[in-house]
C-alpha cells in the first residue's frame, strides 16, 4: 500500500471548499450585518461633534437604547469611541480621535 503525501490546502482552497459544502451567506445574516454597520456609522456620526449619553444617542439615531450600549461597547472596545464624564446617571461618549 502506497502512502501519498498528504498536501496541506492554502487558505484560498480551504475557504472554496467551505462554501461549496456549506453554500451561499444566508440573505438574513447579510442583511443583520448591513445594518449594524449602519447603526454603528450612525452612532459615530452622533457622538463625533460632541460626548453624549446612551439615551441621547439612542434618541437621535432612533435605535433602541440597549442595542446602542451593545454598539458603544464595540466601539470601545476596538478603539473607535471613549467615554469622558459622568452626566447624571449616565456617562457621556465621544468618538476617539483617529482611533486604531
């Protein structure tokens, strides 16, 4: 019995066979993509000019006030948003200079 080398896949092949055996991006999970990435442009643009609070934010972008707490902590997570100060009970966000 004769034994074949076995040849590692580049990633490019790796990533065609996946699509193949799993096939296209669900319309449903494209379309939950495009709009977070809306609301996240939304939420920037909001807190660009000058910091506010989650319920303003929410209140000017129309989002709810819990997915725009979930998106601020992205943000800030990856660098994009900071917070500053204390406003009442809530504290107050700002997009980061040049961010990374």
């Amino acid at each position: 019995m004769s034994e074949t080398p076995n040849t590692p896949l580049s990633a490019k092949e790796q990533i065609k066979a996946v699509r193949e055996k799993r096939g296209p991006v669900p319309a449903d999970v494209l379309q939950r993509n495009k709009d977070h990435i809306r609301a996240s442009k939304a939420i920037l643009a909001a807190i660009a000019s000058e910091p506010k609070t989650v319920p303003q934010i929410a209140e000017e972008t129309g989002l709810d006030t819990g997915y725009v707490f979930w998106i601020i902590a992205g943000l800030r997570k990856y660098n994009e948003a900071e917070s500053v100060k204390k406003s009442g009970d809530y504290m107050t966000y700002r997009k980061k200079d040049g961010g990374e």
